[in-house]
C-alpha cells in the first residue's frame, strides 16, 4: 500500500465519521453539547508539520486558566478518547493532556 493510498483511506474515514456524528446529534436530544467553547479564549496558531492554522488553548507553554468552560470541554475530550467534532468543528487534545486544539471539519 502507497502512503498516498493510506491518506486518502483515513480522510475518507474521517468524512464518513463526522456525517455520522452530525446525524447523531441532530437526532438525538439527549446528546446535548454543554460546553460553550466561544468563551475560551483560543489562540491562533499555526501546525508545526502541516503549516495549517488552528486555534489552541491554551497559547504556546502556557498554562491554562481552568474555567468551567475550559473544564467541560477537556472533559468532553478526554470522555471521547482525545477528540470529537461538534458545531463543524474537530476538537483535539494535546499529548500534554491539558491544551485543546481545535479546526474547521473537513469538507468535500
């Protein structure tokens, strides 16, 4: 298998996941999302590798101020194994366990 192959793969699963997921939350009441993600204050940042921008919290070797907002989410993260999607958006967690990362869902 060609690495370009592999990409494609895994980008095609990641489209098909985030359909799913805004399926799931338009259908289902109780998935509420309780987290209010606006009020962070995210940093805009550019990927290392990719040279893609994002918005993280918090900013570069920084410590976070733990809000009840920024609670939440790092909860809602950690609680969905690192990352989800919600609003058009893919949150991440960090290997440090405690930044957010956090970028427009790809769409084709």
């Amino acid at each position: 298998m060609s690495v370009e192959f592999l990409l494609k793969l895994r980008d095609a699963a990641q489209m098909i996941a985030d359909v799913a997921n805004e399926e799931l939350e338009k259908h289902n009441p109780e998935a509420t999302f309780k987290n209010e993600p606006e009020k962070i204050p995210w940093v805009k940042a550019v990927g290392f590798k990719s040279k893609e921008p994002y918005e993280r919290y918090p900013a570069f070797q920084q410590q976070p101020t733990r809000t009840i907002e920024y609670t939440n989410l790092l909860e809602s993260i950690k609680n969905s194994k690192g990352r989800f999607q919600h609003g058009g958006l893919f949150y991440w967690l960090f290997e440090d366990g405690t930044t957010i990362g956090r970028k427009p869902t790809k769409k084709r």
